[in-house]
C-alpha cells in the first residue's frame, strides 16, 4: 500500500498488489474507489461506503486536479498501463 495524495482529512492510496483499470482507494471519513480513467478518459466513481456527498464531490474533484501525477504513481507501482 502507498500513500500517494493526501487532501480533506482523506488518504489516497494505491495497493502494491492490486488490479486494472487503474484507480485508486480513498480513506478517511469513509471509503470510496476512483477509477483513474472512465470510459470518457475523466475520473470514474466506482464505490463509496459513508462518504458524504459534499466529500465524494471534493474528492472527485481533488481526482480530477491530480489525474495525471496519480496515473503516472499507478505505472511506477504497476508498470505501463494497457
């Protein structure tokens, strides 16, 4: 498991021996999966357990600001994305 962003009391993480597509988990006042790229090349909410929404938006939004920097930790930790 690595840290790779830190915002708005939440930790986003990205497990060492984890799957595609690449995402990663979000914890803190709850939990939430973000697929880094959806299927319009944007950010894709997979799963929340008691996040707020007002948080799940901000999160998504902190997501969306940080896109490329969290996919490129996803190809450092996994390797080149398919």
């Amino acid at each position: 498991m690595v840290v790779v962003h830190r915002a708005h009391g939440f930790r986003f993480v990205i497990y060492t021996a984890d799957h595609e597509p690449a995402h990663v988990h979000i914890t803190g006042p709850g939990q939430a999966k973000i697929n880094l790229l959806g299927p319009d090349g944007r950010p894709e909410v997979v799963s929340t357990i008691g996040i707020k929404r007002s948080d799940l938006l901000r999160l998504v939004d902190e997501v969306i600001e940080h896109q490329l920097r969290l996919l490129e930790q996803w190809e450092r930790i996994h390797g080149q994305l398919d």
